[in-house]
C-alpha cells in the first residue's frame, strides 16, 4: 500500500512521526474501512502521514507490530474477544472506528430479543454463522483510548484525527449537535418537510451528512452534549410524531441505549 519504512518527515519544520497502522474488523459490515479506502481525491495524502502494516481489504501482508489499531465492528463471539484483547496488547493506541465499536451499532439491536435462534433465522436464513447472545462495544472488554463516531465513519473526520495524531495535536469531538452543521449547510428543516429527524440532540461532526441529502437524522453519533431528550420529545409531538417513531431512532445504533431504555419503560408503562 506504501512503503513500510517509518520515516521522519517535517511540518513547518517541525518533526512528525509517522506511526504504523493496523485495521481490524470484528463483527460488522466492514463499512468504516471501506470508507477508507474509498478516499481517493486525498488517500495519497492521507497514506504519507502513517504507515500502513494491516489492512485486510487493501493489502495482503500482515505485521502485530502497530502503534494504532483501528477496530470496526462490535464483540459477538468468545474469538473476538480473544482478538480484540490480542490487538488491545500489540497497540499503544486502540481506536474504537465507527458506531458499532463505540455503542454496538446495529448489530445490538439483537440484544433486546430473548430467543438467538430466531434471531439467527431472520438474519441469516438457512446459513447461520456463530455469534453470542450479546452484541458489546469494545469498552465491554478492553480499554478504548479514542473512539470515532458514525455507521459508516466519515473519512474526512478521520482524516482530520489521523493528522492531528501525527502532529500532536489534542482530538476535539464536537460537543455541539447535527442541527448546527445542519443549519451551516443551510438546510430546510426535515421537520418542515415532514420527517422525523435526532439532529437536535445528536453529536455533530458528520456535517449533517443525511440531512444535506433529505433524510432525517437517526442519530449513529450518539448523544451530543446536554442532549436535552424532553426537548426533543416536544419537538416530535409538535410535528405530529409519536414517541414510538423517535424509540425506533434512540435504539437504532446503541449510542442512545439509556434514553431509549427510559422511554421503552415509558411506554410500556402506558395504560
Ligand atoms: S433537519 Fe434535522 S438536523 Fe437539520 S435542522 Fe432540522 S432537526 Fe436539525
Ligand atoms: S445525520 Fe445523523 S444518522 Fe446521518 S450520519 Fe450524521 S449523525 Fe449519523
């Protein structure tokens, strides 16, 4: 992929590292990477500031010499487990890389059914593959030094950190929610269209990626700071929303897990 020397360069005549990379994947789509590698207008770029020792989808050699492991996917089974904490040993700095790293993603929307096996049916029809009951972000099982957000990651934010890492600098997730970017970008309100949107309490970063192309936001970053939920429950009921349509968003990728726990209770306890 590149050449695998660690060398020095400079910027501003000030020396950088170039640290070695690993990405893994556990149980996910593998997505995250892909957006990776699909970065062609800056991956040349982006490649001469780290060097690359794995990387399943991109490259065929493989080193457990790596100071960053970047890991997509959440822990499903017992051999994950074992290999997350293999990496988590080999690396100085552990990544958790997209939403199902961070809170489980998608894939822990089976932990609330009681029975696997029908589970296991609906997903993978007549060809199930192995998994455990629970589906768990890596911070079940290892310490995690940095996460980033998203199902997929944006690969221009990751861009941005990787640079930051090679320069020193500190890594700032945005405290503010979607809305602000949604608004920078000059958007008309989904909810002024008619559709449901989480942009008001979710963390920002991914310029309101979904909201720019008109579909609400389902909230893959997590909770912004200071989500306000009652404010957001308001906002629903004012544009005729109910508060099963906003559970279905809180409990898609794991990052509301709490909320949308309190608000399922809410509900059940209706009359
Ligand atoms: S579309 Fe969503 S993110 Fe954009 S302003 Fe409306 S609520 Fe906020
Ligand atoms: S708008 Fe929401 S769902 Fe879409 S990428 Fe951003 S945080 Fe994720």
């Amino acid at each position: 992929m590149n050449d695998r020397k660690t060398h020095t360069r400079t910027y501003l005549g000030v020396p950088l590292t170039r640290p070695t990379v690993a990405f893994f994947e556990l149980s996910s789509c593998e997505g995250c990477q892909l957006q990776i590698t699909n970065n062609e207008s800056t991956l040349l770029d982006f490649l001469s500031l780290i060097t690359v020792v794995n990387f399943r989808e991109a490259m065929t050699e493989k080193s457990d010499e790596y100071d960053i492991a970047f890991v997509e996917g959440s822990v499903t089974r017992a051999d994950e487990e074992d290999r997350l904490k293999t990496i988590r040993k080999n690396a100085k700095v552990l990544v958790a890389f997209g939403s199902c790293a961070c809170f489980g993603g998608v894939n822990q929307l089976k932990n609330r059914f009681n029975d696997s096996a029908w589970v296991k049916k609906q997903v993978y029809g007549d060809y199930p593959i192995e998994t455990n009951d629970e589906a768990r972000p890596l911070d079940a099982f290892v310490t995690v030094d940095l996460r980033i957000f998203g199902c997929p990651i944006k690969k221009e934010e990751v861009e941005k950190i990787v640079v930051n890492i090679a320069l020193g600098k500190a890594i700032v997730h945005p405290k503010y929610p979607v809305c602000m970017e949604c608004k920078a970008n000059e958007n008309v309100c989904l909810f002024d269209l008619g559709e449901p949107c989480l942009g008001p309490i979710t963390r920002a970063g991914c310029d309101s990626w979904c909201p720019n192309s008109r579909f609400g936001c389902w909230g893959c970053r997590g909770p912004a700071e200071d989500a306000n939920m009652e404010q957001m429950k308001e906002i629903m009921k004012k544009y005729g929303f109910s508060e099963e349509t906003m559970l279905d968003r809180l409990e898609c990728f794991g990052g509301f897990a709490k909320d949308a726990e309190k608000l399922r209770q809410m509900l059940a306890a209706k009359p």
